[in-house]
C-alpha cells in the first residue's frame, strides 16, 4: 500500500504538470497517464527480443506502484548507456528474460511512497538507480538507490550523473587510491564516463590524464584532458614517449588487446582496472566471431609476473556493486561527494543530445557509432524530431552483421536531436 497515494493524488498530479509547464487535463490525465478502466496506463520502451534496433518499440504498459520501501518517481528523464546496447544485443552474462523494459538510471519527481520509507517527500526531485525498466514514464526503486538532486540541477544532467561520475568516482578513489601527482590513461575519453574521469581529475592537484579518442572529438575535448591521442593509433608507444616509466592508472572499457597494452603501461604499483568490453560490440546484433576475438586477444594474466612487477589488476562493475553485491550504502556515500563537487562547481555532467522516447533507435545507433561526446538522454516529455534523410537509422531486418567503421567520421559526425 502506498502512503498517501489516494489523498495526494490529485495535489501530486498538478505539481507534476506545474513542473512541467502544462496545464492539467481534464479527467486527471495530466500526468501523461491513461486509463483503462481502474488501471493506468504509461509509456515505456520495450526490448522485444536480444538482437538489433528492430528489437526495440515505444509501447503501454501497466503504471507500477510502489511496494514496501519503494519510491513511484514520475520520469523526466534517462540516461543511456553502452551497457544499453549490450543488453539490447544480449551481450551480456545471465540476461535477463524479454520482452523487458531497458534502462539504469534516470531522474523525475516523487509521486507516492511506499511503506516504510523516510527521508523523501511527494514532490521531490530526485535521480535514481533502477534494476532495469528505467525507460518509462514512471518507475518504481527501493528507496536506497534514490538521491536528493540539487536545487539548480536539471534533469537532464541529472540523469547523466549516477552511471557515469559514480563509476568514474569508485574507479579512481576506491579502487585505485588517485593521489596528487598521479597519472591516468582513460580509453574513450569522449564519452560520458570518460569525461567524468577528467573532470575528477582535475579536482586532485598535478595529475596528468591521457585519453584515447576518435580523432573528429578531439577538437571539443581536448581541454579536458592532458594528452590526447586518436585511439586507433599507437598509444602505447606515445605514452612512453611523453612518461616513459608509464602511468599510474589505466581504465579500460575497451578489453581485447587493449588488456595487454594497459598492464604494459602501468608504473610499479599501478592498477590497471577493467570496466567494459565495448569492443565486443561491431555489429548492430551479437557476434560470436567478435566475442571470441576480443577474449582472444586479451593477454593471459600470469599472477607470478604481476608479483614481480608489482602491479594490481582489477574490475569493477557498478550495476553488480548495487544489485547484486549490496553495497548501496558506499554508493549513498560516493553520491553525497560528488553533489558537494557539484555544488563547487567543480564537476559538471557533459549532455551530448536529447532524444524523445520514439528516438530510442537514433539515439541508440549514435551510441553504436561512438559519436557521443558526453551523455545521451532520453527526456520523456521531449517531441519527437522530424528525421532529416541523412539521420535516418539503417537498421537490418535480418540481423546482419556491420562493420564498425571507427574512422569514418562522416558516419559519426550524425546531427545529433538537440532540443
């Protein structure tokens, strides 16, 4: 039963639709809700199947309500991820069971709570981490992965923030032990985590940042970060060129081959750390051929030499830290730091473009394309843009495989759906 449900209803609604700019509908349906009956309805996007864009479509669902411990939030906006096209794909360990609702993160305003909970009122605006079903007008979570979002935070950014400035946050504190002086190798420095591990940086005195990235982003993040390189060029040796005793820490996203090249830059007493395999993605469906490549490239860790050189390997997984390990409560911790960094001014989520429900596909292939600079979002109440003919997703049908072309940037350079 959730508290107060009935008697705010109505009082909710409206704050809602204030927030939003709009005035209440007639019949209560304001909120962006239908009826059917007794039940209410919301739009959410819908994974059919594992496999391509085709796979994906904008449906109606039943609204949840939320259970013993839960928060309802009425979503402003989502935050997409690489681990979104991955779990589309089905590129992931134990997926789960389709058709299911995608989405890890996103940010909106209290509309009920459940039993038990404190600390939360009707009415606030929060950001949230969700075990999928994120992509929806209303979602429901366990109160311990919700979070308070500053007063001059908008959702958007807000929806950029959990996923991304955690991750990079747990990676170089927690695991790593970043310190003045110190010296990072980021892959993808372009993307939204990428661009969290720069701007964490630059809070800790002297560190120096190398970052890979596709030669046309380099022109609009090249402030952020120390050393630049195209990331399909010969890092390692540009690297040594400039450090030649190496780095202190490498964040690879990437896997494959780039396993072996991190540990090889790593200092004595560096820390190589693994948060993602994007290399296993080539096609717009799963490849075996791609998965057995990149796992064959990675180089076999001999523990015996990591003891003689006196290096430390590691991986981190936030979705696996929050639902699977239990550890909300350091995440709770990490949250608070980063909204005081915020509140400094001193780290800020870079929104790459915003995409309506209906563009989950373009917005999703952007991602596929690596063309993102930052973080993509879903914004719920957003109009869907008219496509212009070259921003047309292709999508196969059939589940053919594509080549991945990284140095076309014609391909990457799409306009993005910018409001």
């Amino acid at each position: 039963m959730a508290k107060e449900g009935v008697e705010k209803a109505e009082e909710t609604e409206q704050m809602i639709e204030k927030e939003a700019g709009k005035e209440p509908a007639e019949g209560g349906g304001g909120d962006g809700s239908h009826r059917l009956g007794d039940a209410q309805e919301m739009r959410a996007v819908v994974l059919a199947g594992f496999g391509g864009l085709n796979k994906l479509r904008l449906s109606r669902k039943a609204m949840p309500e939320p259970q013993d411990g839960e928060l309802k939030i009425r979503v402003k906006a989502c935050g997409l991820n690489f681990i979104d096209l991955m779990v589309r794909q089905g590129n992931i360990d134990n997926p789960p069971k389709t058709p299911l609702v995608p989405g890890f993160e996103c940010s909106g305003i209290v509309e009920a709570l459940g039993d038990s909970v404190k600390g939360y009122e009707i009415g606030d605006r929060v950001m949230a981490f969700v075990n999928y079903n994120a992509w929806a007008e209303v979602v429901c979570t366990p109160v311990e992965f919700v979070y308070k979002i500053p007063d001059d935070m908008s959702f958007s950014e807000a929806a950029a923030f959990p996923m991304n400035f955690v991750t990079a946050y747990v990676m170089l504190f927690e695991v790593a032990n970043l310190r003045e002086g110190m010296s990072v190798l980021v892959h993808s420095a372009g993307g939204g985590v990428g661009q969290a591990v720069a701007q964490l940086c630059s809070t800790v005195p002297n560190v120096t940042v190398f970052g890979t990235a596709s030669t046309f982003k380099h022109e609009a993040i090249k402030d952020s970060v120390t050393h630049l390189f195209d990331r399909n060029a010969d890092y390692v040796q540009e690297v040594k060129r400039i450090s030649t005793e190496g780095v202190d820490i490498v964040l690879d996203c990437l896997c494959g081959d780039n396993t072996g090249k991190g540990l090889s830059l790593l200092k004595p007493l560096g820390t190589y750390i693994l948060y993602g395999s994007s290399n296993m993605v080539t096609g717009e469906t799963k490849s075996f051929f791609s998965f057995a490549k990149s796992w064959w490239q990675v180089e076999k860790v001999n523990p015996i030499k990591l003891y003689e050189e006196n290096k430390v390997i590691a991986g981190f997984s936030l979705l696996n830290l929050l639902f699977k390990q239990g550890r909300a409560g350091l995440i709770r911790g990490v949250v608070e730091k980063l909204i005081g960094l915020y509140n400094q001014k001193k780290i800020k989520p870079v929104v790459d473009s915003l995409w309506a429900l209906e563009e989950v596909k373009e917005a999703m292939q952007r991602i596929h394309d690596r063309g993102n600079i930052g973080k993509l979002i879903l914004d719920v109440e957003k109009t869907p843009t008219p496509l212009m003919a070259n921003d047309s997703t292709e999508t196969s049908e059939a589940g053919e495989e594509e080549e991945d072309h990284e140095g076309d940037s014609e391909n990457k350079e799409r306009m993005p759906f910018i409001q």
